[in-house]
C-alpha cells in the first residue's frame, strides 16, 4: 500500500495534474476570501468556503479521472495486480495519495482565520467547524471521483461522469423540490426507481428472470406497502433523493456546529465508494 | 511447482481457455506455442491471478491463486506482452517501486535492483524516463521487473517481440541462465525461438493443448517425410529425367535458381530413407554438379501447422497439396509426351 501511495503522490507532484487541482482550489477560495472577508471585512472564513463548494465539481475530477482509467488503459494494472498485495491495499494507496493533494489546501486555509483575526474577532469555532467540514465533504467526492474512474478505460469519459454525478449530487435538494410531494408521486417514483434497479441488475447479471423476479417482488411489496399505508410514502422519494446531495450536510459546519452525523455520513459514504471501486476493479477481473 | 487443472475462461459464450490441464516442474523453461488468439495471454493472465478462471484451479508451489492470491503471487514474475511500465518513471524509479511493491526486504534492494539492471543491460539509461526509451529498452524494463525479487516461477509473454537481432538473442541467452535457478515459462507465436530456448514445449490451440512435449520428440510426432533442398548446375529437362527414375522419391519440384545455369530442387523422401548418397553418385555419373544440397528441418513448423490448423484449414492445405502433386505428375507426362514427339 505504502509503495502504490508513494507512486501516486510523486506522480501528482511531478505531472502538472496535482498542482492544477491545489492551485484552482486556492485561487477560487482565494478570490472570496479577498472579496467577502478582506474586501468587505466580513469575519467568517466558513462562509467562504460554503461559497466555493462548486469547485469541487470540476477539480474533483481533475484529480480522479486519470486514477484508475489510466492505469487500465496503459495495461499497468497489471504489475499491480500480479503483485502481492490486496485489491483493497492498491485502492486505499490510491485514495490517501489523492486525499494528501488535497490535504495540502486545507492545510494552508487553516491559517487564513488567523491572518483574519489580525484585523477583528474571529470566531475560530466557526472557523475550523467549516474547515473540517470542508474537508470530509471534499474527501467523500474524491471517493466517488475514485469509483466512477475506475469504471472506464477513459480519462475524459470518467471526468464527464464524476461532473455529472458530482453536479447532480450537488443540485438534487433544488431539483428534488419540483417532485410533487404526495404519497402517489412517491409510489411512482419508487416504480421508477424499481425498473432502473432491474435494468441495472439485468446489465450485470444477464439474467432476465432473476431481474424480473426482483422488480417484481420489489414492486409488489410498495404496492403493498402503498394501499396498507399509503401516509409512509408522502414526500419519501425527495427524502431519498436527498440522502445523495453531499454538500447540503455541510451546512451545520458553517454554522459552527461540529456536526457528528455529518461527519458519520461523509465516513460512510468514503467508505462505501472505497468498497465499490475495489467491487469495480475485482468484477474486471472476472468478466 | 505449477500446477495447471481443468482450467476454463470463457467470455460470453466464446471460450478462451478450454479445459488446460499441465503441470510445470522446477528449473526447466516452458513454451507455449500457438497462433493468434489460442489463449496464450489468457492462460498467463490467469496463472498470474490478474484475470479470473471461469472454472478449474491453479496450484502455484501449493497455494492456490484463487484462494491465497498473496502467497501463490510473491513466487511468480510477470512480464505482460504489453510491459506496464509508469512511462513517467525512470527505469532505476520504476524498479524501484516494483522492488517496494513485491514487499523486497529494504537493505537488499538497491543491490537487487542494480543486479537485475546489470543482467537486463539498461544500467546505461536508468536514469532516462520511460517514455523516451525505445521500444528495446522498454521491453528490457519490463523484462527487470519480472526478474526482480528473483522468483521462482518468471512467466513472459513474449518477451522478444520489438527487439532487433542481436537485442532477441541476448534475451534468450538470458532466460537461458535463468533457468539454472528459475522455472521459466515463455510464450511466443514464433517457432524457432521455442524450439531455440526452451526444454518443452505446449502447443495451445483455440484454448486446448493440442501437444505437449520436448522440442525434439514433437518433431518426432510428424511421421511423413524428409525434405532436400539441392542447387544442380544442370538444366531442368535433364535433372528432371535422372530423379524420375530414383524410384525413393515421393515428389520434387524445380525452381529456377539464383546461381546461373543452375536449378533449385526441392524432394521428399519417406522419413526412413538418408537418399543424399544415392543422388550424389547419380548425379555425378551423369556429371552433373551438385552446388548445394541440405536437409531442410521444417518438421516442428510442420507439426505446428497441422496442430494448430482448423479442420477446415487442414483439408484445404492437404487438397492443395493434393493438386499440386496432380500437377506436377501431369507435367511430367505433358513433357513426356513433347520428348516423344
């Protein structure tokens, strides 16, 4: 694991892409910090930051596109993989190699409330609350980032897609208010849901019962879930939409609170996107 | 040492490696030999644990590759047909890693490292980046890095492909004195280098071993013929009477040759019969010069043809065969019939 980091880090270090990734980040914070906090004197460095999360979607894959897809397409997950380490060894390497580039940023914000603090109060809690929010929220997109590069030979196809998912993350609580909340357009929506499910079941397995099967228990366990209480599903499926928008959980950071299930939800979503890219490189292996 | 069972892949309903059975003892180089899309990759591929078998297992110094990855992969080193090389990475970096990452102990390395390097020549450009080496020195890289940690079991994919003359015979030279301590398995589409290096040889054909032995004892397998190639300062119509009437050979052909007045035959004898005596008292009684003559040793390319061959292939190749005899049997009466006349 130790090896695989060190090849990353160095190969970021020494390539452009690591340097384009710090140096956008801190030219977007930068350019709100002299706005709001130096320009206008406002004393909270966490609103700049809250302000500056739609970088993210296009340095994010700047860092991950070339992750996996690269080593694909180059055939150099080969020495990886005939070498004895683990899968998961190889994609925890590669994460902390990624998750140091970006630490290197939030190491240099964490001195920008005390250069504020030369000129007012400053409310350090607020301050590093955001800043530690900052951080967990950028290190669960560069987990998906990391996932999405691993699905494709493509740099450019698996940038498109982590600005996709990562743009649809970020905007599905705006989007999610246009669904009609009633428990009916819930059921739909599940139904919906439930077919994308098959689909995608049937797309790995090729095997038309098996996916037939499960839409069909699944559709008739909400169908009658729907007519035995129908109250369950009324404004669920935003609910469920929700549960992907990354950034909205960052707002109790901003405010100052150290938001515990925030950061249990970040954990979790890190942990679940790690899963699946060694799933992803693993399933590779056996189609 | 490697132990190979009822090993299947197969990729939608295509089957790439078809039920391949074979083991690999200690200290011995191995070929697998077999055209274009037989399964050699496929079969390295899964010995080596980057692709998964569809079926059967594959016993590396008794650990299964499936089930204890780790163990069965620290005794092998993978050279790719492709070598996946970090082409930002000087040679001296890249080994560097690949040391790091086949867990060699740190106080060895460097002495490691520059041993493999000395033994694969690319001390000279080990400080230039990947990218600008040629594709020579590219394939040596990789080369280094399947040696490296010394293995027990080095696999190649190919390992000669995109080298010249002299670069392809150090190579072999190499694998050679690997052998002493290393068990060596090589693939190649190309006969004389199996036949050249190793000490057995499988011929894979659409996924199946089609035969599985020493170099020689495969040539042995062709029963059939003896081919002679005679250069004859003499012309055709005259060289042509005096063979006809050798009752030993099956059939000849006549070229043209590049020596002036001279003619280029090519016979063939039953396998048991050494007919160089005979042709050269009849032809000197004739006084006719033999310029050259040698046995041509085509047998393993033949064993490989028709192994490998589809059935398709090898009625269509035997009915060309077939005529030509046809042919040349009726140009002979043709030219009969004009020396009559």
């Amino acid at each position: 694991m130790i090896a695989i980091y060190k090849r990353e880090l160095k190969s970021y270090l020494t390539s452009m892409t690591g340097y384009i990734f710090m140096a956008f980040i801190m030219f977007l914070v930068g350019i709100y910090f002299t706005a709001y906090n130096l320009t206008y004197g406002y004393s909270h460095f966490g609103y700049v930051l809250s302000l500056s999360v739609f970088a993210f979607l296009i340095v994010v894959p700047i860092l991950t596109m070339r992750l996996l897809a690269e080593e694909k397409r180059q055939k150099t997950d080969q020495i990886l993989l005939t070498a004895p380490v683990r899968v998961m060894d190889i994609i925890l390497g590669k994460y902390f190699a990624i998750l140091t580039i970006f630490t290197i940023p939030i190491v240099l914000f964490c001195f920008y409330p005390l250069l504020l603090s030369r000129f007012g109060t400053v409310s350090y809690l607020m301050a590093y609350t955001s800043i530690i929010g900052y951080y967990f929220l950028g290190a669960a997109y560069l987990a998906v980032g990391m996932f999405i590069s691993s699905l494709t030979e493509s740099q450019v196809i698996a940038a498109v897609l982590s600005f996709g998912a990562l743009l649809v993350s970020y905007m599905i609580t705006g989007l999610s208010q246009f669904i009609s909340s009633t428990a009916f357009a819930s059921f739909m929506g599940f139904s919906i849901l439930i077919i994308i499910i098959a689909v995608i079941a049937y797309s790995m397995t090729k095997n038309m019962a098996f996916s037939a099967g499960l839409a069909l228990v699944l559709e008739c366990i909400t169908t009658i879930l729907y007519l035995y209480k129908a109250t369950l599903f009324a404004s669920s499926i935003s609910k469920l939409l929700n549960v992907i928008d990354l950034a909205s959980r960052y707002e109790n950071f901003v405010k100052g609170i150290f938001d515990v299930t925030g950061i249990v939800y970040y954990v979790s979503v890190i942990l679940i996107f790690i899963f699946l890219t060694v799933q992803s490189v693993q399933k590779r292996r056996w189609s | 040492m490697i132990e190979v069972k009822n090993l299947v892949k197969r990729y939608g309903d295509n089957i790439a490696v078809d039920h391949l059975n074979f083991t690999v003892e200690k200290g011995q180089i191995y070929g697998f030999l077999g055209p274009n899309g037989a399964g050699k990759s496929t079969t390295m591929n899964i010995i080596t644990g980057y692709i998964a078998a569809s079926d059967g297992e594959v016993i590396i110094n008794g650990h299964n590759i499936f089930e204890e990855p780790e163990l069965a992969k620290k005794s092998i080193g993978y050279l790719p047909e492709i070598p996946p090389l970090y082409v930002d990475m000087t040679p001296y970096e890249y080994l560097k890693f690949a040391a790091e990452l086949k867990k060699i102990e740190k106080k060895e390395r460097k002495q490691m490292i520059d041993e493999v390097m000395k033994l694969t020549k690319i001390t000279d450009v080990s400080n230039r980046l990947i990218k600008n080496l040629s594709k020579g020195y590219k394939q040596r890289v990789g080369l280094a890095q399947a040696i490296l940690g010394y293995p027990e079991v080095i696999i190649l994919d190919e390992p000669t492909v995109g080298l010249d003359p002299k670069q392809i015979i150090e190579i072999r030279d190499l694998i050679k004195s690997l052998s002493k301590k290393h068990t060596v398995i090589l693939s190649s589409h190309i006969l004389s280098e199996v036949s050249a290096v190793c000490d057995h040889v499988m011929i894979l054909s659409k996924g199946k071993l089609v035969a599985s032995d020493k170099p020689e004892e495969l040539s042995k397998l062709m029963v059939g013929s003896n081919t002679l190639e005679l250069t004859i300062k003499e012309e055709e119509a005259k060289v042509r009477e005096i063979l006809n009437e050798m009752t030993e050979i099956i059939e000849f052909s006549i070229h043209s040759s590049v020596e002036e007045d001279a003619v280029d035959i090519t016979l063939k004898t039953k396998q048991q019969i050494d007919i160089r005596e005979k042709i050269f008292y009849e032809m000197a009684k004739e006084k006719c010069p033999i310029l050259a003559m040698k046995v041509s040793n085509m047998s393993l390319e033949d064993v490989f043809l028709e192994l490998t061959a589809t059935d398709k292939e090898v009625r269509q190749s035997q009915l060309i065969l077939e005529n030509q005899s046809i042919e040349s049997k009726q140009n002979e009466e043709e030219q009969e019939d004009d020396s009559n006349l």
